[in-house]
C-alpha cells in the first residue's frame, strides 16, 4: 500500500509509491564516463582562463596564471544584467514587469576537468564554500538585489550545457516564490508553537533516527519524511541561522567533510548520478530571521517531472525514505576521513 | 536587455532573456522518428486488449473486439489504491500521512500507434475529450477524492514511458497545491476587483492582441505574458465556470478543433516537440466557485529544468510570447479545416 505524506516544511504531498518503480522505464544516459582530466576545447580549463570573462575571485588569491583552485567568472551566457531599473512597470492593467536586473556568475570548483565534487579533496570542497560564501556576502550589500540561489548541476539531464564542474550564483530583484512559500510554513510554526520549525525538525529527526544519513558536530543529513524523489537529501545545521551568508567561516571545514562524503555515497550507491543542489537561504533582507533556517537541499534526477506534477505539484517516489537513509548511513560510515 | 515578468495568476516571476538561447546547449533527442502504425508488443494496440487490466470505458460504446476509438483503463502501474483510510495520521509531532489512496487511470487515445493528438482527426480528439469528461464526473462523485488531474505526456523527455497516444487521469484525496496557490491568487483578486482574474485576463488580452493564438466563438488561445518555458500556450474557455467537469458537451466538439489546431501548429513549428499539457481544474469541492475558472496549459519540454528554477521557483524563458504567438498565430490561421 503506498501512502501520502505532508512535507512539514512547504505542507505539500508526496505519494510515496515503492511498487510503481516496476513500471516499464525508459532512461537514456547521456553523460558519458570517460572524460579526459583536461580538455583542449573547455573555457574552464587551466590554459584557457582568457577564454572567459574577467574573473571576478581567485583561490587561493596568491594564485598566478593557471595555478588556481577555484575561480568566479560572470556567466557570459547570464540571463540577467547589472544595471537597470527595478521598479515595477505595468504592461496592461493586469500584467507587470521590470528590466532583467541581477547578477548570474559561475564557481569553476576545480581546475580538474573531470573530477566532479564527489571526488574531490575536502580542502577543494572548502575551497568551493569560501567561494561561495565570499561572492554570497559581496553581492548582498546591493541594495536592488534581494535573493541569491547558490546551486550546482551535475550531469546532462540535471540541464548542465558544460561538463566541467562548475556552479553557478543567481541573484534577483525578487525574492524566490519557493522561498517565499516556504517562509510561509515557517513563520505559521513559529507564531504557533513559538520555535523554529527547522530546529524542531532536527530535534524530531535525531529524536527519531530513522531518517538520519550522518550526523556531525554542527550538522544532519536526513532523507526527508516526504522525499519528493528517491535519495533526496537534506544536509541542515544544527545552529538556527536563516542565511548561508552568517554561516560561520569554522564551520564551512565541517560542511565540506558532509558534502563531499554525502555526495561520494550518492556517486557510490547510484552510480554517479545526475543530480541538482541548491542552498535554501533568506532573502537578503531576512539574514537574522528567527522563523527559516537555511540548508542544502540535493535532488537526484533519477526521474522526470510529467504532466501529474506539473498539473497538481503532488510528486510520486518510488522509494521510501527510510530505507534509502539506511543505505546512506552505511556508506557514510564507511568513509575513512 | 532581459525582462522579469510576473505571471498575474501565480504571482510567481519569470526572467524573460531572449539573448541567452545563444548558450551552448546539450539536447538530446531520444523520440524515435519512425513508428510503425501498429506495434505487437504495445499493450495499447488493437488485438492486445487483454494485456491491460479490464475496460472502464470504451468508445463508441456499441464497440466490439477491436472496433474501438478510445479506451480508459485503470493504470497497471498507479501509485494509488481505490481502497484505504483517508483519515490523517501523524508520524511524530511533526510529520502527516494518509493511505495512498485514489485513482490512476489511461486514456488509450487511437488504435493507431503512430498517431499523435496533432495529427488525429477532429472527431479523435472530440472522442478523447468525451472521454476526459465522463471520467471526471464519475470520479467526482466519489467523496474521498478531492481532485482530479488530467494530463498527457508526449515524447520521452515529457516523462511518458509507452510511445501509444495516450494521456492519463489521477484522482487524489488531497487538493492540488499548485491548484490551492492559483486560487489563492484568484481569490485575492476576486476579492479587490469584483471579478473573476480569468475572465479578466481574456479581456485583457482580447484587448491587447499581441499574444493571441486563435480566437472562436467559446475559447482563446494564448501565449501567457510570462511564459516559462518558450511556446508555453495556455486554452482558456470564455465562459466562467471553475471546473471542465462543467464544460457543457456542445463545446467539446469546438475545443476539439483548437486543441488540435493548436497541437499541430507546435508539431510543425517545433518539430514534433516533447510536450506535457494539464488541465488546470478546480477541486471536486468547487466546481461552482466564482474564483476560478479552468483552462488548459501546453508545456513543451524544449529546456531542461535545473538547479536555479527548482531552488527559487523563478524560470528563465529565451523567446518573448509576443513573437511566438505571432508565429503560431500565422500557423492557425492558414489550417483549413
């Protein structure tokens, strides 16, 4: 029997539905497995830095020619610009708009043509998190942009155009809907119950342990209680923090031990699969909210979002949470740091 | 210069960026080209009828062996059950479940193998649409469920696993969240104007023109205003009524020659595209709500949805309504019917 669960956090359904994974599938794999470490023709090479924008970070900051750890570019194929005029014109009585302001820039995470994060050292995964978090922190202080989506795309079907890894840092005028509706959840807990929902979630997830993938000091990792899609996973920090960008420096070592050995047991369980992350932060103007709490959400591509989804915004998933986080905690516990 | 549009029906925004269709793009087209009209192995096809679970509806009804237009059958593979206990449970102080139950029924939409909506006759597609219809209002009546969506997937990156024409209905026991936040919005504005959003949309753009499709007699078709994806292409019927269970049968044979108008001007301008489409309908509970008013809603499958669009919810388009519109305005238009 399947069963239909309430994610606390939006207060939308799941159906979680094991024995429809029977159903007759069809699933091209189009990443290919045998990539070069270093390719003549890709922008983001060692070599081909002039094949880029002007880079706007370097790590580490002493780094000369094409002896860096990470880079920042602006995407040259952003679908923002940096100047414009955010207020809002009408178009029509009904219809309103603005000039498509806001800043698009690409994380190269490695100089590794092919070595996805999965793979890579921990002090890289770091290195990537300070990235972030310094571009994160820069581009909050204009006052015209109010969110920033911090995110990676890995594999084709995850709708990455470039194979070497790399993430991208969106920030818009508006703040994200997503966001907005999940604020929503959280600001009704809070006024009801008076705490943190997201704090009351990791209470009520180690309480109950059956979703817990890892556990560290400042982190979990869960599988959520209504996983959109298989081996969903969360990673949240245990301190109540609504912003990534107040996320203290110490604990960014901490995170990329999590996030690289979460994303290794995902490359080991599932074969390198396609997948999605995106950091769940404030807006700009909320940092030091008391009602959301920011975290990493990663979402496998195992599956494609059809007609029932896009129709009712009710998932299927074929696995039950609890025991893809059993599968991932034994794997993470394999890990030898 | 980009656009950011707000969709006045979700309130959600949309970056409208024609200059980035220039991007390096990784499209991979896995929809065979050359179907064969009749397959053996195709559980849809006529002769196999006893490879699916038993009949629910057939047309026409006097019908016998493999005489048949259209057949609705229960989906083999559904993620629900018809039978089970609705009542909520909790799961810990934080998480909500229920039985997995409701309805998953297939809409074998021809015999014929190779033959897409677009390319079927009229009195197919009125077939196809009495079917829809009869099921949905049987479906209604039962009280558990609460919501009924009815969808095509077309072409494999829309999510469809059998290559038949078909489309689908799954009735679940819970409200459409993407349905509850439309009708917020629509609520809102019913409550501030006096009138329903819908309706006034069609005068809006009747008005404005510039996005316009088709016009007849009972329904219009447009390009929404923020699009999220290019050739996003929504039906919407003049006449107020919430739910297409109220669709009066005489406008079925009219919206039988714009669906497939419409269907067949993005296979010829779009190459066949992948597709999804939704009927976005009220709940079972407010068929006769003045607040909102159903439509149909095309989504080609033209870009891939990635890690920006599902951690913010805002979606970047690279082609601007007005011109599409324009081109599939001049496709319509030149279809002698």
């Amino acid at each position: 029997m399947s069963e239909i669960r309430q994610d606390p956090t939006t207060r939308e359904w799941v159906i979680i539905a094991p024995e429809r994974a029977k159903r007759p599938q069809h699933e091209p794999d189009n990443t290919p497995t045998d990539i070069p470490e270093w390719e003549a023709s890709c922008p983001f090479c060692p070599g081909n830095e002039n094949q880029t924008p002007d880079e706007i970070l370097r790590l580490p900051a002493s780094a000369t020619a094409s002896d860096w750890q990470v880079r920042v570019i602006p995407n040259r194929f952003g679908a923002l610009h940096s100047s414009g005029d955010t207020g809002r014109k009408t178009a029509g009585d009904l219809f309103r708009k603005m000039d498509g302001v806001g800043v698009n820039e690409v994380i190269i995470e490695t100089p590794s043509h092919n070595t996805p994060m999965a793979l890579m050292t921990y002090k890289q995964v770091e290195n990537v998190l300070i990235a972030y978090k310094e571009r994160y922190n820069s581009l909050k202080k204009i006052r015209q942009l109010k969110f920033i989506t911090i995110f990676q795309n890995h594999g084709w079907s995850s709708g990455t155009s470039l194979i070497h890894p790399h993430s991208q840092l969106v920030a818009t005028p508006v703040a994200s809907p997503y966001y907005r509706r999940k604020y929503e959840v959280a600001i009704n807990y809070y006024d009801d119950v008076g705490k943190c929902l997201y704090c009351d979630l990791i209470d009520e997830e180690l309480n109950l342990g059956e979703r817990i993938v890892a556990e560290t000091g400042g982190f979990i990792v869960i599988h959520p209680f209504a996983s959109r899609v298989p081996y969903e996973t969360w990673i949240i920090p245990k301190e109540h923090r609504a912003s990534f960008g107040l996320c203290p420096s110490a604990y960014l070592t901490e995170l990329s031990v999590v996030l690289k050995n979460t994303l290794l047991c995902l490359y080991k369980e599932l074969g390198n699969p396609d997948f999605n992350y995106m950091f769940d932060t404030s807006t700009t103007d909320d940092e030091e909210d008391p009602h959301y709490h920011w975290h990493i959400r990663i979402v496998p591509r195992l599956t494609t979002v059809a007609g029932f989804e896009m129709g009712s915004g009710i998932y299927i998933s074929t696995e039950i949470p609890e025991e893809t986080a059993k599968i991932m905690k034994k794997c993470v516990g394999s890990i030898k740091t």
